[in-house]
C-alpha cells in the first residue's frame, strides 16, 4: 500500500534533514541529488522546514557559475541544546551541546567513596547547571544519561544495583526536578559506548559485534542485526558475572567477584602488573590499569622482540607451560625466554642469558601483555560461542590503551579455542565513548521530536529512498 501524502511528507523530511545533520549545509540541489527526489519536491520540504524553523540559510556556495551563487541551507543548532552525562561511581562527567551536536561546554567532578548521597546528588546537578549556563543552553531540552548497572527495559529507570552508589539512582530524578522541560534518558554506560563506536568509532562497517568493556570495572554490549539487544530484564552484557577458571571462587547473585571481574577488572590487571614487576601512576579521570597497559605496550614496541628459538616437535610455536595458561598453545615470549636461542650473539648476554632477558623492562611488559590477553580470550571465546557476533571490541580506557597490540595477542589466542573466525579490534574512543553515545542519544531523541514522529520507514516507500533513509542515519 502506498504511503500517503502527510506520511510520504514525514518521510521526504526527515530524510532532508538527516542529510544534512550527516553532511553539514547542503543547496536544494545537492539535497535533489542526495534524496533522489524531484525538484519540486524538494522545494517544497526545503519551504515548509525553514517555516517550522528546522533549517536555515547558512550561506552560499562559493562555485564559479552562471547567475546568483546558491543557497546552503542547515540545521538551526540552536533550537535546542542537549547535555550528555557520564556517571561513574566515581564522579560525573558531562557535555553540552546544540542541536547539531557541536560540543558547546565541558565539564566533570570527582565524587569519592565517603561523600554522602545528597551531596554527591549536588555536585553532579550543580555540576550540569554550571556547563549549561557556559554554554548558553536555557533550558536544556535533553538529557543523555550513561550510568553503570541495570536499567529497566520497560521504565526506562536505573535499577537497584549492588556495589553501586545510592546517588546515582537519585540523580536521575534529582536532574528532571532541576530541569522539569528536559527529557531525560538514561542507558547502561557500556551499550552507549557500544552505540557510539558503531556511529562513529571503530565499528562503523558493522551491523553486528560486541563491545568488551575493560575501565575501572567490565561489562559488554551487544549489537546484532544494527540493533542493542538489552534482554528481558536490561541485564544482557553482564559479563563480570561469568564464571570463569583461575580465579577463587564463583560469583553470586548480589556480586561478581569470583566471575569474570575478578580476572579483567581494573583492580584485577592492576594486581598482574604488579605480579611482573610494572607499576604507574593513573593519569586523570582513567583507571591506572589503563595506563600500566599503555607503558607496557609502548615499551613492547620499542624494543625489538627476542628471536624465538625452534618449537619442539611436538608443540606450537606459541605453546606455553600449562602453569602460564588454561589452555596450550598461548605464550610465545615465555617459551623464548625458557630456552637459549642457538642462533644468538656471545658476545650479548641478555640473548644467550634466559634469566637476564627475563629481567628487561621490555620482558616483563611483554609476559604482562600475554598474560592479560589470556585471561581477557576467556571471556572473549565465551562471548564468541554464543553470539558469534564476528567482531569484538576492546573498549573503554583500557582496550583503547592496549590498541592493536593487545587486540592482536586476543586474536591470536581465539583462533585456537573458537570454531567461529572473529575480528577483534581495538577501541577508537576509548573512555570518552560513553558521553559521545550520551550525546548521540540525546540529539536522536531530540531531532526525532523536533524533525516530527513519523516512522523512519514506510512500506509504500520504494526500496532506494529506504535505503538512502537507513544511510542518512
């Protein structure tokens, strides 16, 4: 059944405008080419939205040519501003922006441990009034909100969560009492990181994948067919909770530790790095794990590796003792250092010494790189045999630390225990990727108001207009 005209109407604009929230000012004839609509057509959705005051002359192209230069119409950016939050049990990071997503303030809070519920509530609201009014943002018409732990799929609401402050479930209600016109929404931290990663990070070339989040604490995000799966109960991604080998226990209902947490989590990597000898101080506002994870892969590729000696018959090239890993074949460097190397100078005594390369900065960093990759494969093959989802991001501060470096040693050691090819890569935007998800979020909501409720697709829309509306977005 063709779409009508009010709703091919709905279509025709929204299409228009996500075109040019992607590209910036477009004239009517790009904006013809773009859409595939007629002229006519497009001279009359560019009049009605700069009627409803959506969009607006933003110059004239420069191009040499007959007759007047053309008008570039955009978006009106200030036709609402948003505020995207980043609420860790830590303290609160937030951003303002406009309509179009042009970041207008910044601004962020430490909250420690000891700080009371409504002072921490206080800080983190004041801390959005003072952003808001730098930017100029009165009122604010959205609300982005990333937060650790369960929100309910039905209510929308952060959910009662162990081992998370009790501030942060007042602070939601805290923000639409301060801000009573804005729209808040709030999402788990790791799927918006997810969300921002897919639109503009390193997983822009896949409708499915999965988001390992490695910060001060884990989790995992899961996007299958363009789409966040959230489960029945908000709780799909909550990978601390796997049970795993090698730690002392089993996780519980009311907490993870004993699970995959107590393996990957920042304390956890902390603890390994201590275990071979690599300290660090954190830089501000990232776990230190973070930063032990980034000296060690920068001391790794700054010095050349050691040459590998010939593998027993018997073993792979990359098998290790079965004290090192929970499964054979995952440790080049200790079998490197275990065995002298027959083709190495005499006169260098760190070659021929194994003890004395096991002493080098570069070693011990090196042991640390394979033994985090090999704790971070368990939870990665788990992910894998489930949802093979093809792709796996390493994210948050310490997948963007580790870079290729250490997504290469996870790969590497999921070819040999998943069935299923898998890509892993590391994150593009690291830490920053839930507020960038927050501000994603948050400007969908409000262009999905303000640009009208129409449906995203018709079914009497021919098949190349749906496919440039599902490129525009």
């Amino acid at each position: 059944m063709p779409a009508s005209p009010s709703t091919a109407r709905v279509i025709n604009d929204r299409l228009a405008l996500r075109l040019l929230q992607r590209e910036g000012p477009l004239t009517a004839g790009q904006l013809k080419q773009l859409t595939g609509l007629s002229r006519p057509t497009v001279a009359d959705l560019v009049e009605r939205l700069t009627a409803s005051g959506l969009i607006e002359v933003a110059g004239e192209t420069g191009e040499q040519r007959r007759g007047p230069n053309a008008k570039l119409y955009g978006i009106v950016a200030g036709r609402a501003h948003l505020a995207a939050l980043d609420v860790r049990t830590e303290g609160v990071a937030v951003l303002v922006s406009d309509l179009v997503g042009r970041v207008l303030a910044e601004a962020s809070v430490p909250i420690g441990g000891d700080t009371g519920t409504g002072t921490a509530v206080e800080r983190a609201v004041t801390l959005v009034e003072r952003a808001a009014k730098e930017a100029g943002a009165d009122p604010l018409h959205t609300l982005g909100i990333g937060a650790p732990g369960l929100i309910d799929p039905v209510s929308g609401e952060l959910r009662d969560s162990s081992g998370l402050p009790e501030w942060h479930r007042r602070l939601v209600a805290a923000l639409q009492e301060r801000f009573p016109d804005a729209r808040a929404h709030v999402e788990n931290e790791t799927n918006l990181a997810a969300l921002a990663e897919q639109r503009e990070g390193c997983a822009r070339d896949r409708d499915t994948f999965v988001l390992l989040w490695l910060g001060h604490g884990i989790g995992a995000a899961v996007v299958l067919d363009g789409g966040l799966r959230r489960g029945a109960s908000g709780g799909t991604g909550e990978i601390g909770f796997l049970p795993v080998p090698g730690t002392d226990g089993l996780p519980s209902a009311t907490g993870c530790e004993g699970g995959f947490h107590s393996l990957a989590g920042s304390a956890a990597i902390t603890a390994l790095a201590a275990e071979h000898g690599l300290t660090a101080r954190a830089r501000a506002d990232e776990p230190v794990a973070a930063e032990l994870v980034r000296r060690a892969v920068d001391a790794v590729r700054t010095t050349p590796a050691p040459r590998l000696p010939p593998a027993p018959a018997d073993r792979s090239p990359h098998a290790a003792p079965a004290d090192r890993s929970p499964w054979d074949g995952a440790d080049p460097l200790r079998v490197a250092t275990d065995v002298p190397d027959p083709g190495a100078d005499p006169a260098d005594p760190v070659a021929v010494d194994p003890v004395a390369a096991d002493r080098r900065p570069d070693a011990r960093a090196d042991r640390f790189l394979d033994a985090l990759a090999d704790r971070l494969t368990l939870g990665v093959a788990s992910v894998v045999a489930v949802l093979d989802p093809g792709c796996v991001v390493l994210g948050g501060e310490v997948g963007q630390a580790g870079g290729d470096e250490l997504a290469l040693r996870v790969a590497r050691r999921l070819r040999l225990m998943a069935p299923l090819p898998t890509e892993v890569r590391p994150s593009a935007l690291g830490g920053g990727a839930v507020l960038r998800g927050a501000l994603l979020t948050a400007r969908e909501s409000a262009q999905d108001e303000l640009f009208g409720s129409g449906a995203r697709e018709a079914p009497g829309l021919p098949e190349a207009a749906q496919r440039r509306m599902r490129v525009a977005r």
